[in-house]
C-alpha cells in the first residue's frame, strides 16, 4: 500500500463570497473568503491531483471575474511552490466539472483524467436545453466539456461509472450524483487503512458542512449541505454521511477545498503572492514545504 503525501494548493481566492452560498440557508450571514484550491497527492513513484482549476482566460476568465476571484496564478507557479511542475502530474481526478475545477487541462500533457461518465454526458444534456434553463449551468465553461471530449479523443479521458477502489494504489474514488453536480465525485486515500483522508471537492465546502457549530461529531451533530446543488442537498447531506464512515468520523480527514480555515488545522504557509501551502500529510522521506 502506497504511502503518499498531500497538500492543498491556493491558485486563487474570492475575497467576499455569500454565506448562502457555503452553507445552506445561511441568508442574511454576510460574507466569508472562499480560496480557489486544487489538491496534490504524491507517492508510489505517482504524482495525482484532485482537480486542476481555471484558465483564466476566455470564458474561463469571464466567469472568474463574474465570480469576483482575485490573484489567480497559473499551475507551473502554483505546483512550484512544492517543488513540482505541471508536466510531473500524471493522473488527475475531476470531482466535478464547474469551471473552477476542470478548466485548466491544457496545462497537463502528461496526466490522465478520470471523470464519473455521469457528469460528462448530463452537462451536454443541459448545455442543449433551452437558456430559460441555464441556471444549471451557471457555473460552467461550455469550452471545458469540449476539452474533456479532446481528452477522450488522445485517450487521456477514463470515464467512470459509480465507484472506483484502487485507480492508484490504496486511492479510491466515489460518486455523489445529483448532489452538488449530476456526476460529483470524492477521493479517498487510504494510506494503509489505518490514516485514511478524504478530499470532498465541492460536496463539503467548509468544515461548517460537517460539523455544524462544533469539531466533534457526535449524535448531536446535524450536517448542513452546501448551498449549491444541481441535484439536491439530501443527497449531498447523504454523501457527507458517507465519507465521514470513512473516516470513522473523525471530521479534521474530510477535507474541504474551499476552506480557508485549513490553514488552522494543517501545517501551512503563505506565500510571497499571498496564496496558501497547506500540508495535510507527509509521507515517509517527502520533504515539508511549509516548515
């Protein structure tokens, strides 16, 4: 069983992001920064990332800036911060395709990318229904789907359908469909079994999702989904229970992208471009980039 590192990579940040947004029902709350981040798991002679976020450019960049994202850097300087390049990325796993997500695939010659077959085919679906119905794909870079389908014809596009054990040694992925998006997936990594983590994409954007207003999860604890869903916020406070059984719930190993928090948890440094390094975990002989 591999043993592998990981880390969570700021690329970009919105400074004042709704709290509706975040936690559902939370109107009238104000407003918290969101980070834009993307996620590297090393180990095994392999080097995977949990997402690859935004181009900044074209569409890409027309819905950052609608979005308000400040100080996105690309991911040659993002990935250097650990001593990485984009060309060292072998595999990548898209946990769902809003643009912030699976938008920066160009800039990965080497990876493959797996995707649940699920979210693929129902963003076409809703790309062709009529715009009175585009708040579905509010969030989307129509351009995006078109790569992946470019990926799919240089045969680095894996399609998944429902649950994957082993896609990497002791990595396991899994869907949450119609729940933030229609084909939403997490990563575990088991790292043995007895250090398992997961990365939650856009199912859990904040420890708030997970813990309610405390650390410990107990019977008192209530779940509280994202404010997005495409599917439905039952099924994201049902994924939500699931990745928590993986962790025999043990909320600090459900990890939220979004987090800004994280960097209170986890080992962490602040870039001189104000972007964040956080170490979730280090494996046996990787070197700490945040020390």
């Amino acid at each position: 069983m591999s043993d592998y590192s990981i880390w969570v990579l700021e690329y970009a940040f919105v400074a004042n992001y709704h709290k509706s947004g975040i936690v559902y029902g939370a109107h009238n709350q104000g407003y918290t920064k969101l980070p834009y981040c993307y996620a590297v798991i090393k180990g095994g002679g392999k080097v995977a990332m949990v997402d690859v976020g935004y181009n900044d450019k074209d569409y890409g960049k027309h819905l950052g800036d609608k979005f308000g994202v400040e100080n996105w850097r690309s991911p040659k300087d993002v990935l250097g911060g650990i001593g990485l390049t984009p060309g060292d990325v072998d595999t990548v796993f898209v946990t769902h395709a809003h643009f912030d997500h699976f938008g920066n695939v160009e800039d990965f010659p080497n990876a493959t990318f797996y995707v649940q077959e699920r979210e693929m085919a129902k963003w076409v679906w809703a790309m062709a229904l009529p715009d009175r119905m585009r708040w579905m794909t509010v969030a989307l870079d129509p351009s995006d789907i078109v790569r992946g389908v470019e990926l799919a014809r240089e045969g680095r596009l894996v399609t998944v359908d429902g649950p994957k054990a082993d896609v990497l040694p002791g990595v396991d992925l899994h869907p949450a469909f119609d729940s933030h998006t229609f084909g939403s997936m997490w990563v575990t990594v088991r790292n043995g079994g007895d250090d398992p983590w997961v990365l939650a994409g856009d199912l859990v954007y904040s420890f708030d999702n997970v813990e309610g207003s405390g650390a410990v999860v107990d019977v008192d604890t209530m779940y509280i989904p994202v404010g997005l869903a495409v599917g439905s916020q039952t099924n994201l406070v049902l994924a939500t229970e699931e990745m928590m059984r993986q962790v025999d719930y043990e909320a600090r190993r459900v990890i939220p992208i979004h987090e800004e928090r994280l960097k209170e948890r986890f080992p962490s440094r602040i870039r001189e471009d104000g972007l964040r390094i956080t170490e979730i975990r280090l494996g046996e002989g990787e070197k700490s980039w945040v020390a």
